[in-house]
C-alpha cells in the first residue's frame, strides 16, 4: 500500500477486521457467548479418547474452572478402581486418571468400592475421598472407606475402613456445608432392625477423614439408601432411593433448615421409578449467569450389570415451597460458564386426552394414565394378558418420542413386554414391536410417525423371582411427544 489516503473501502475492511478481532477478544459491543452443550441420556458414554466412560456412582467436584467427575469402575462385582476424568464444559471428558485401585491398599485385592464421594477440605488442603467398604463375597462389613491426595486428580493414599462410631454403614454420601462443616449421610441400621432400616448422619472431623459425632437418624425403618445432599439458599435437600437392590424404584426427598434436621416427611420425585434411575449425586453448577443443578442417576441393568447407563437430568429446586421437580428428558442442554439450563420444546399431546382401555376399575380410569401425574395410575380389572390402553390426540399428529412410566412391586419388579400402536383412523393400525424390551420402570422409544390414536399394548410381564405373571395389567403415565 502507498502513502496516498486510503479508499473508503479501504478504510471500511480495516475497521470490519479491527472490529471481529475485538469480538473474538471479547473486548467489542457484545461479549463471546458460553458454550452451551447437549446431554443426552440412554446412550453409552465416551470420553475424548473414544473408550467408554467408568465412573459409576460418583460425583462432580469443581476446581478452578474444571469439574473433575469421580466414579468406580468394577470388574465382575469386586472393585477394580474409582478413576477421574475432567471437563469444561460438562459433555467432553477427558481420563485423569485411576486415583484409587485394588493396588492401592492390601485391603483392596478383594473387595467392593461403592459409591465414592471426594470433597476439599479448604483448611488442610486435602483432597478427601469417601466410599462404601465392603469385602469381595458379600455385604457383611458396612464399612466406610477413607483416602486422601493433595491434588484433585492425584494418586490417593488409603487410610483404611471402618464403621463409623461402630455403626453399619452401606450407601453413603458426604457432604460440606457453606461454614466448612462436613457430614456422612448413610443408610445404616438401629434397634435391631434389618439392614439400611433407618439412615444415619454423622458430622466429619475438621479434617473429613474421620467421624466426630452422631447427628441423628432419618426415615425410621423406611428402608432407604442412596442419599444425596444438595443445598439451595437456607432449605437443605436429602434424596434417596428405596432400597431394592439393583432394581429402580420411586426416589423420595426430604427438607430441612439445618443438616441436623428436623427433616420434613418424604415426597416422591420423578415417577415412581425415577426414570427407571437410582440417584448418586446433585451436581451444582455455578456460573456468570446463575445456578442449575443435575440430578445424576444410574440406569442399571440387574440382568448384565456391565450394562450400565448414565442419566443426567434437569433438577428443580423451588425456595418458597420447598419442593423439586424431576422431568424426564432424552436430551436437553447446559451453559457450564453461564450456569443455565435450556431444555428442548416440546408437547405433550396425550396430555388430558380422552383414554379408553381393555377396562378400567373404579378407582382407576383410564384417564389417569396420560393425566400429567405420575403417581395415579390406570389399572384393568382383571390379570388377564394381554391387555390395552389407548389415546385419542384429537387430530393427527407428528410424534417422535413415547414413554411410559410401568408398573412395578417392590420385591417382585418386572418389566414389560409391549407393542405401540398408532392409527390415523382409529382402524388401520401400525405396531412398533417392543417385545424384547427389559429395562424396568420406565422405558422411552424413540419415534417418527403420524397418528390421532396411540395404543399400548401390553403383551406380557417378566417377574425377576417368578416364573408366573400375576401383575394386574397397571400404567402410570403415557407420554406422546412432538414438537
């Protein structure tokens, strides 16, 4: 270029040039906007390397701007090692590192670590981690676990196990209050009672690496387990599941105004199988825009335990009335910087349908089933299979996704064997086969097709202890989406 005067042309590109790098700086009229990613549930996790995700029932810890996502990985039933992996973003996830093995301590050749939870302890520096003990063969010991590391994704050095003031201890959690104080929350066992007939809370040492006092028992004799704790201004919130082994069941929660209670009656979350989930931690995240929280569940399988899920979902937490509010999504989005969740538009177009049925008690129409309430339920009158349930959307619509929330009784859980139907005339029918399904409590399918009436058709019931279906044909809540 000359040293003549520039063009108006001239002068208009460097100004646009001069402007985008501004912008890309962050430095111009508007700043560079929060990466918001997708979650998507019911698929096989990965992290940036392709292998498959190991981190079951753990937790999220954020350092600086990185959350580091703990969790166990087990081989065959006996422990193999809790790993780490770390992110920005909350989607991408990247392996640490395995900070805990069954190398790590001779007590660990052979044995189960369930459950881990790692905290900081902001006065000693210390990266603390918490689990549930137990040997290779069985339940016997309830112990908790302990190991420490200065860094968060370190190599942890094993402190031992043992039963806190020499109370049973199986699923746990911990958790650090906003004034520095640390508690277990753990479902144990008093007055002789069978075992996880009562939780118990503990307050941790100034050092969580040890128990200092008994704070109380919670849910007497409900039999619950799999606690998690998350706080929201001054309401404290415990959830747990019922305890049913491998199987999903209704997740229950519980308020407070100070971890040493008193804590409020149990109220359901979710349906009454949690999503077919069982909950492991409340991720709360924090960012230039506000708080969100996570509810993070695992969807087992109790048929092939290596088949395992992760389920992540948008947690409600409302101050006044002290409740939360679990909804069922395939997929939705977050903003980690931002700390804000956006979930996709949709409708419900079963929503206070008119519902018919094979039949239907008194008691149980076949309204309640697509009556935006999970805890009502349609029920036939009869045992009898197969057995139908069906909706009329009014008009034909575009639908891409069903769910259906399935009967189950504790102890005797079986999951169903349906086909959806769907017709535009309410004669000609297609079916979309579900025969081979065996996930419990909850299933949701994926769909492309136009239709006024939606049938499920339940085909058969498969008990887990019993050979003979005697299930009443039972549906809780039938949800037909499209946008």
């Amino acid at each position: 270029m000359g040293k003549g005067k520039w063009s108006s042309r001239q002068i208009w590109a460097t100004s646009l040039a001069l402007l985008l790098l501004l912008t890309g700086l962050g430095l111009g009229g508007h700043t560079a906007q929060a990466a918001s990613v997708t979650i998507t549930n019911g698929t096989d996790w990965k992290d940036t390397s392709g292998n498959p995700i190991q981190a079951n029932s753990g937790n999220i810890l954020k350092v600086g701007s990185t959350y580091y996502w703990y969790g166990e990985h087990a081989t065959n039933g006996t422990f193999d090692k809790v790993n780490v992996y770390t992110s920005t973003d909350l989607k991408n996830w990247t392996f640490g590192n395995s900070i805990l093995t069954k190398s790590s301590a001779t007590e660990l050749n052979s044995s189960k670590i369930e459950r881990p939870k790692v905290i900081y302890n902001a006065a000693t520096k210390k990266y603390v981690l918490w689990a549930h003990y137990e040997n290779g063969s069985d339940y016997s010991l309830a112990r908790v676990a302990v190991a420490t590391s200065d860094t968060p994704d370190g190599n942890f050095v094993y402190q031992g196990s043992f039963r806190p003031m020499g109370y049973e201890s199986r699923d746990m959690t911990v958790f650090v209050d906003t004034d520095g104080k640390a508690y277990l929350i753990t479902a144990s066992r008093q007055n002789n009672g069978g075992a996880n007939n009562t939780m118990a809370i503990f307050q941790l040492t100034a050092d969580y690496t040890n128990v200092s006092s008994f704070v109380g028992w919670v849910f007497d004799n409900a039999y619950r387990e799999a606690p998690a704790v998350v706080k929201k201004g001054s309401t404290y919130y415990l959830f747990t599941s019922q305890a049913s082994g491998w199987y999903p069941n209704q997740g229950a929660y519980a308020t407070a105004s100070s971890m040493t209670g008193t804590w409020s009656a149990l109220s359901p979350f979710g349906d009454p199988s949690a999503y077919a989930t069982q909950i492991h931690s409340i991720a709360t995240i924090s960012g230039s825009s506000g708080t969100s929280y996570i509810y993070m569940g695992d969807r087992w399988n109790p048929l092939n335990l290596s088949d395992h899920k992760f389920i992540w979902l948008p947690l409600t937490l409302n101050d006044s009335a002290r409740t939360a509010t679990l909804d069922w999504y395939s997929s939705w989005n977050i903003d980690a910087a931002a700390g804000t969740i956006s979930t996709p538009a949709r409708t419900n177009h079963a929503l206070g349908k008119t519902a018919t049925a094979i039949s239907a008690t008194t008691a149980n129409p076949a309204s309640n089933a697509n009556d935006g309430n999970a805890q009502t339920s349609w029920a036939a009158t009869s045992s009898s299979w197969p057995a139908w349930w069906q909706v009329d959307l009014g008009s034909v619509k575009s639908i891409n996704e069903v769910d259906i929330s399935w009967f189950m009784y504790k102890g005797s859980e079986g999951y169903y064997k349906y086909k959806i139907e769907y017709s535009t005339d309410g004669v000609n029918y297609t079916t979309i086969d579900r025969t081979n399904n065996t996930t419990y409590g909850f299933t949701t399918d994926q769909v492309s097709f136009n239709a006024r009436y939606v049938r499920i058709n339940m085909v058969n019931a498969v008990l887990h202890n019993n050979p003979n279906n005697w299930y009443t044909p039972t549906l809780y809540e039938v949800r037909v989406f499209g946008n």
